[in-house]
C-alpha cells in the first residue's frame, strides 16, 4: 500500500471523528494556505539549496554541504511529530532508507521543532536516519516554504492536545509546507514534491526512482 493511500485513510479516520464545526474551519485554512501559491513562489528544481545551517540532536550546528558529503541527499521538511500524517511519512521514509543509502545518497528531515522533541519522535517511531531542529524555521524560510498558522487553528490544535508553542518555542507558530526535495552533490535541486495540503506527500519509490537516475 502507498503511502498516499495510507494518508488518505489517515484522514477519513479523522474526519469522522473531528466536529464539524473545526473540520470546516480546518478545510477553510487549507484552501486559503493553498490559494495563497507559497509553493509556487517557493524554491524550484533547477535552482541551487541554500547551505543553510540546523541543529543536531546532539546539539552541533551542521550545514548542508556537510550533510552532503559528496552525495545526492534526500530531503524532508515536516511539521512536527504531533502531526499523524508527518509520523506516517517519516516511517514510510525509514522503510526505504538504506535502499536510499544503497543508492549512494543520504537522507535526513528537519522540523521547527526543539531538539528534545526530535530526540523523542526519532525514539518513538524508531527513525535511524538524522532529523534535525531547523530553529525558528530559519532554513525552510530560505526555500520560502514557512507559514503562520492562523489563530483559528492555534485554537483548535490546543483543544486536541497540540501546543505548537511549546513544540517550537516560545510565540513560535511558523509551520514548513511538508516539502520532499532532492539535492545533487553540488546542491542542485533534482527533485521537489511540496504541496499547502499537509496531507499529501511524496511517494517513496518515487524518490528511488530519481536516485536510480542521478
């Protein structure tokens, strides 16, 4: 089964059990985030990936070229580990990982989340590949992928036990557009799935598929 097809079953389980009241205010805020084109305006394939720095687990400060090291990288930007569609993707990209690996490339994610909370989702869903805290959003911001997330929603997440405040920091309510990319060596952009649905994301094999061509 797809990954696609996982999600999509995620979210009539949830739609089942959202009142409808939030589920239209939910709706509403997707098709504005999508009539807003971030994602057009955003960083496309054939332009270069900044070399931006992140946070690792351990508290060191990396930046792209090191990730790198010599070799395409795979690329995902979610939102956090609060967020079931985000956990689905990270797992569905761990099933794949050393055939990533095995295909000379690396693979890593990042999210605005704090290094504890990263810590935490990589040991729940049993993730061996690098995540990393991308502080305040500062890279994603670079690629043009960050929006607030609207009052409205702020509300709604708290009554379903979700404190982005407290996953990203203080008065911290920017979210990434969950975003796939694939860099070459020399941070060429090859690939990049990003879309305002958070529900949707790339398929796995289709990233082994562009490996399989660089």
């Amino acid at each position: 089964m797809g990954l696609q097809t996982r999600l999509n079953t995620l979210k009539q389980e949830f739609t089942t059990n959202v009142p409808s009241e939030a589920l239209a205010v939910m709706n509403q805020e997707t098709e504005k985030l999508i009539a807003s084109d971030i994602v057009s305006k955003a960083i496309k394939v054939g332009e270069i990936l900044p070399n931006g720095q992140l946070t690792a687990v351990n508290g060191e400060q990396v930046n792209v070229d090191q990730l790198l090291d010599g070799k395409p990288l795979v690329i995902s930007f979610y939102r956090g580990g609060w967020c079931p569609y985000c956990v689905l993707e990270l797992k569905a990209l761990e099933s794949v990982a050393d055939e990533i690996r095995a295909l000379g490339a690396n693979i890593i994610a990042m999210t605005p989340e704090s290094v504890s909370h990263v810590k935490e989702t990589k040991q729940k869903n049993g993730v061996t590949f690098d995540v990393f805290s991308d502080e305040g959003s500062r890279f994603a911001k670079e690629l043009g992928l960050v929006f607030t997330l609207p009052k409205s929603l702020q509300e709604i997440y708290l009554k379903f036990d979700i404190d982005v405040e407290k996953h990203n920091g203080e008065s911290k309510f920017e979210l990434p557009i969950p975003t796939t990319l694939i860099v070459k060596p020399n941070r060429e952009i090859v690939y990049i799935y990003a879309d305002g649905d958070y529900t949707k994301r790339s398929e796995p094999d289709t990233l082994l598929d562009i490996l399989k061509t660089i």
